[in-house]
C-alpha cells in the first residue's frame, strides 16, 4: 500500500500557537519531574567516568542526599558490571539534556515567530522517549525505583467497566477504532519490515567491527548494510536509538499478533506506532539512513495523535526519588 507523501500541516496560526503553549507546558512538567533522577544517572556517569557524548558540563540544581550517594554508588558498581546498562543511562542522559534544549529553541522560535510544524513534532518525539524511561530501565531493581511504570487501572477492570457502559452506538465506535489501529499496525510492519532487515544486519556489522564474509557481499542488502555499519559506527547515541528502533519493531509484531486475537487490547500497539512512524525524524541528520527511512514514512499516518504519557504521577523528589509501590525492593544500602 502506498504511503502518503506529506505529514498534514497545521495552517492556522493560531492554533500552531495554543498546541506549542499546551506542548511546551506538558514539556516543562516532565523534565522538572525527571530532573532530580536524571541528576543522579549524571553524578554516576561523572564519578565513573563514563562520558555522555553531546552532554557537556551540567549543574546539579538538587543536592546529593545520602541515599542519593548509595544510588550513585550503586549504578557505578552496576556500569562495571553491565556494559548494557551504562549505555541505557547514556543513551536516557542524553535524551533528557537534548529534550531540555528543544523546550528552549522551540520557546524562542514562538517568541520571534518562526516556529515550524516540524520542531514541534520533533519535540512531541523527544517526550515520548522520556515517557518511556520506566521501559527502558525495567530491568534494573534499583533504576526500576527511580523510573517507575505509570499507575493505570488494570487492562482487565477497565475492559469490564467499559463493556458495562458502552451503548450500541459506543461498541460500533469502539470496533471501528480497534480496527483503524490494526489496520495502521498492518501497514506499518509491512512497510518497516524489509528496511528493519537491512537495520539489523548494519547492528550485526557494527557489533562485528564491520567484519563480513564474502558470500554476504554479493548480496544487495548486505552492501547497503555494510555501507551503513561503517557511516554510523562512530555514533554511540545514532547506534543506541536504532537498536531502540529495532526491539521497537520486534515489539509491534509481537503485539500485532496478541491484538489480532478475540478482545485482543490494541492499546499497546498505539505507543509503539507513533515512534516508529516518526523515524525519519531519528534518521534525517544522516543521509544513507536518510534513504533508508525518508520523510514519506512520517506520513503514514498524518492524523495520528500524539501520545505523550504523563509523568507527573512519579513520586516527587528532591535528591533521591521515593521507590515505586510494588517496587522489586528497598534501595541499596552503604
């Protein structure tokens, strides 16, 4: 199925206006909520040496508490111990300073008007990842803590409630809107699958050093691969986001075929849609990547509404956040 060629634009002035004020107000919560955690993945970084590349020198604006210093402690002891986990924190250090820059050049192209369609989607993009900290850490019990999932009712409860309610008009409403998000999944996996083949095997080279046996150079996508290994590898933070993009992929097939099942909950294949409908926006600083993914994909579905999740259901914090309820444990202790 062919794509759209072009993301539908905001004409109205004023509108573009009220939904940056609306973006940039959500955007500020956020990062004031996050800051005091991502201050303490920082102090870890620094204290271990482990540089984040395009984050330079930051200041600390809440002081380190003693839990705060057994945390440090802690994750600099797990950055030895797991190489994966201080690339997560690299990668989640350099998304929160990045989304912390687009607030500030988006305010200041409001200001002087010359804002555009295109940074404010970028920064819808940026939040997005930073709602998605407590998936990327899940793993951790201590940063699991730090960066806990949002308090929803259950799939389960919220299911019955809604059946409950629903009139007949509702439940033809609702089915038609479980088939559009099918239907977009569809079309999105079909579109990303042989483009996340060559991904994969450019991660696969990357990994490798670039080493690659010659019956793989004859073939077609094998060559885009290597080409594509040897223009990105020296970008940890452009190699980390393709990775993310690939499980990303691997995730939408997997929910695809549990929402295609009776009652099956779409709910969510809606997050896992919207960024990798967004990847050319990842992608456009990098030409060979900038083929791989162009700007039609944005496209595909233009009237897709942005999905930012709330972070301000995280426990407030000053110094050291407070564990999650149902957490894996109590934090580490001297």
């Amino acid at each position: 199925m062919p794509l759209r060629a072009t993301t539908k634009q905001l004409v109205d002035p004023g509108a573009l206006r009220a939904q940056t004020e609306d973006i940039l107000e959500k955007s500020r919560a956020s990062l004031e909520t996050l800051q005091p955690r991502i201050e303490l993945l920082m102090r870890a970084c620094n204290n271990a040496r482990l540089p984040v590349p395009g984050v330079g020198q930051v200041d600390f604006n809440h002081p380190l508490s003693p839990k705060g210093e057994q945390i440090v402690a802690y994750l600099m002891g797990t950055f030895a111990s797991k190489p994966e986990v201080a690339k997560e924190v690299q990668v989640a250090v350099y998304r929160y300073y990045e989304a912390h820059r687009l607030v500030a050049s988006v305010q200041a192209a409001l200001e002087s008007g010359v804002l555009e369609q295109q940074m404010l989607e970028e920064l819808r993009l940026k939040l997005f990842y930073l709602s998605r900290f407590h998936e990327v850490f899940k793993g951790d019990r201590v940063l699991t803590q730090l960066f806990p999932p949002p308090q929803t009712v259950s799939a389960a409860d919220a299911a019955a409630k809604s059946a409950q309610a629903l009139s007949t008009v509702e439940r033809l409403k609702q089915k038609k809107l479980r088939e559009d998000v099918l239907r977009k999944a569809e079309i999105l996996h079909a579109s990303l699958a042989p483009k996340m083949q060559t991904l994969a095997q450019t991660l696969e080279l990357v990994e490798k050093g670039g080493a690659l046996d010659i019956k793989a150079l004859i073939t077609g996508s094998s060559r885009t691969a290597r080409l594509l290994a040897l223009g990105i590898g020296t970008s940890p933070q452009l190699v980390s986001q393709l990775r993310e993009a690939k499980a990303l992929f691997e995730q939408l097939g997997t929910q695809l075929e549990e929402a295609k099942k009776e009652n099956g909950d779409v709910s969510p294949l809606k997050e896992t849609i919207y960024p990798l409908s967004k990847l050319a926006i990842t992608c456009r600083a990098h030409p060979m990547l900038r083929d791989l993914f162009p700007a039609t994909d944005e496209g595909l579905f233009p009237d897709e509404t942005t999905p930012i999740r709330a972070t301000a259901n995280l426990p407030a914090a000053a110094g050291t956040p407070a564990p999650a309820a149902g957490g894996s444990g109590p934090l580490p202790t001297a």
